[in-house]
C-alpha cells in the first residue's frame, strides 16, 4: 500500500486516467473529490461489502447460471 500526505488542493494521479483530490479537512474527516473516465466503476468500500454479501445470498443453484452471472460481474 503506498501511503501518502496531502494538503487542501493537492492531488494524485493513477495510472494517467484518474485523480484523486483533497477538497476538504474537517478533524478527522477528509473529503476527496475523483476525476476518472465514465468506464471505471467507483464504490465506496462499505457499499462493496454489502454488495458481495447480498450475492452470495442470492446466488443461484444453478452453476452454470451462477459462472454466467459472475463472469458478468467482472
């Protein structure tokens, strides 16, 4: 993991394509702001917990239908 320090303003750069930028920093709470193509899916973390864990609650009985649908997903 690549731990870094920013200010009010500054930036980051991934991969040429997306910026990650600190908007603001109130105690302990740091809000960013990401400029990324319309192609890449972004989530907050917490979102994506529950997401994985609703699939594999209704994940289907059927393993093709299961491998179809998690190819999908990808």
């Amino acid at each position: 993991m690549l731990v870094l320090s920013r200010k009010i303003g500054e930036s980051i750069y991934i991969n040429g394509k997306i910026i990650v930028k600190v908007v603001r920093i109130n105690g302990n709470r740091v809000k960013i702001g990401i400029e990324a193509p319309k192609d890449v899916h972004i989530m907050r973390s917490e979102l994506g917990e529950l997401s994985e864990r609703s699939f594999r609650r209704h994940k289907p009985t059927d393993a093709s239908i299961g491998s179809n649908f998690m190819a999908s997903m990808i």
